[in-house]
C-alpha cells in the first residue's frame, strides 16, 4: 500500500517508519527531505510556497496531514492548517483515484470542557483560542470535502525531545499551578501508532478519535513526579492563577481503545522516565 504523508516531522516520520516496517511504500512531503530516514522515499516540497506540488501518486491509498504552523498566529495557523488542507483536498480528488482515507492530526484545543470536565468525541467543540478555532475550520473542511477522512484529536504531545515541562522543573522555573490544573497528554510515540491503527481500521474507521494516554493528572503531580525523578526539590506554588489558563479538564480515550489500540505509554510515568532515560531520539 503506497502512503503519502504531508508535512513529515518528527509525528509523522515516526508513523512513516511504522508503516515501512509493515510493508508499505511510504513517500514524505517536507521543505528539506533529505532529513527523512531510510526506507522513506522523501520529496522537497514547500507546502505554503508558491510552486506547484508535485504529481500525487495515483495509487496513494492513505494520506497523512500533520500540519506545523510557520508562526504560531491566526495567518500562520491559515495557512499551514487551513489552506494546505484545502489545496491537498483538490489534489486528491483529482490526482488519488485509489484513496482510501485522509488522516487529519488536529488538536484536543478544539475540544470544550472546562473545570475538571470529562470530554469525549461527543462533546461539542469550543476552541478557546483564535488558532483553535482555525484547527476547527480545518477540521470541518476535510470533513466536508466528500473524501474518507478521519481526524485525530491529539493531547499535548511529549517524547524525546520535547522537553518543556523537564526544562522548567531543571531550571527552576517551574510553579506548582494556584488552583486545578488538569493536564492530559499523549507520547510521540503512541500517536505515531495511533495514526497506523486507524489506517489499518480501513472501512472500520470513523471520522473523530480522541488521542491521549489513560491517566490525565494534575500538573502539580507531574511536575513533582518529574522533580523525584531529576533528584530535584519539588517546585514553588504559584503565587495566582496563570493570566493565560489552559482549560481545565479530563479527555476520554476510551473510543480509540475500543477499537483494539493499546498504548505503549499508558501514563505520564512511564513516558518520563522513558525520555529522561534517553530511549528514544527525535527525528530532525
């Protein structure tokens, strides 16, 4: 089966790689492509650039969007998300006769709830940030555009490399948040797996999947976890609430799970201390 994956990261790279060792002949779209590893077949490809896209191959059976936004505003966000989309959709249709499913990584941002809040694929979206709301649009775009499509809603996303919360318990700057603060995440890893399951659901699969691990937690308890493993003092409580709030709630994975998708990481315990023990490594 040939898979096209638009946008090749780090995310995207490592599901490319998955799928390769199933059998599959994987192609990656990206600005410098000679950053792919083998057996990915790599094409030089400026998704935003003015220069037209190269040929689809016609008997591409899956596609992979995973987005990464040039600047992290509502423009850059338009035209990484939304407009890559739209202008992909065009060329599918015309160009992948053979087509078997858009995957679409998107965002748990787009999801509602608030105050400890459970959520699942039913609860109606809310993005609270202009450049969610963008992911929204993006959302509903493939969605409306008559091809097979399934998006995966993705939690935080940490792995090697990703670095952000271990960086501040290090340095210091790190401050036990002033009220609840649920966090939910998902391991690089397993979203890489979670994007080969659904393409291996085929005909199975549906149109929304909450991707993120089995335990959400407080961001207090993570960054104490973090602070024991580091052999570093417990950080300061936050002296008021952040001026910029994250939303406040639990996300369900239970739909994915009852599906036959497992986590390799099923916490943020064992995803830690695998990434502080060095396991793994990014793909540039």
């Amino acid at each position: 089966m040939k898979i096209l994956l638009i946008s090749c990261g780090d995310v995207a790279t490592e599901a490319g790689l998955r799928f390769a060792a199933l059998g599959h002949e994987v192609t990656g779209w990206r600005r410098n492509s000679s950053k792919l590893p083998a057996p990915l077949h790599g094409q030089d490809v400026d998704l935003q650039g003015d220069e037209p896209w190269p040929r689809i191959d016609p008997e591409t059976r899956i596609a992979v969007l995973t987005p990464v936004p040039a600047s992290r505003d509502v423009p850059g966000y338009e035209r990484a998300y939304l407009q890559v989309a739209g202008k992909l959709v065009g060329a599918l249709k015309e160009q992948a006769p053979q087509l078997e499913r858009i995957i679409y990584v998107s965002s748990s941002a787009v999801s509602g709830g608030d105050h400890g809040d459970w959520v699942d694929e039913s609860t109606p979206s809310e993005p609270n940030r202009e450049t969610s709301v963008v992911l929204a649009r993006t959302e509903q775009a493939l969605l409306d555009s008559g091809l097979p499509v399934t998006v995966l809603r993705a939690s935080g996303i940490y792995g090697p490399g990703r670095n952000h919360l271990i960086t501040q318990v290090r340095n210091g700057t790190a401050r036990l948040p002033f009220g609840s603060h649920w966090t939910n995440r998902i391991h690089r890893d397993d979203l890489a797996r979670a994007i080969v399951h659904v393409a291996e659901l085929g005909d199975l699969a549906e149109q929304l999947y909450l991707v993120t691990d089995n335990e959400p937690a407080q961001l207090e308890d993570i960054f104490t976890f973090l602070a024991g493993e580091l052999d570093l003092p417990i950080p300061p409580a936050a002296a008021e609430p952040a001026a910029r709030r994250a939303a406040d709630r639990r996300i369900d994975n239970s739909k994915l799970l009852s599906t036959g998708f497992t986590l390799a990481f099923p916490g943020y315990r064992e995803g830690y201390r695998s990434v502080l023990a060095g396991e793994l490594s990014r793909h540039p």
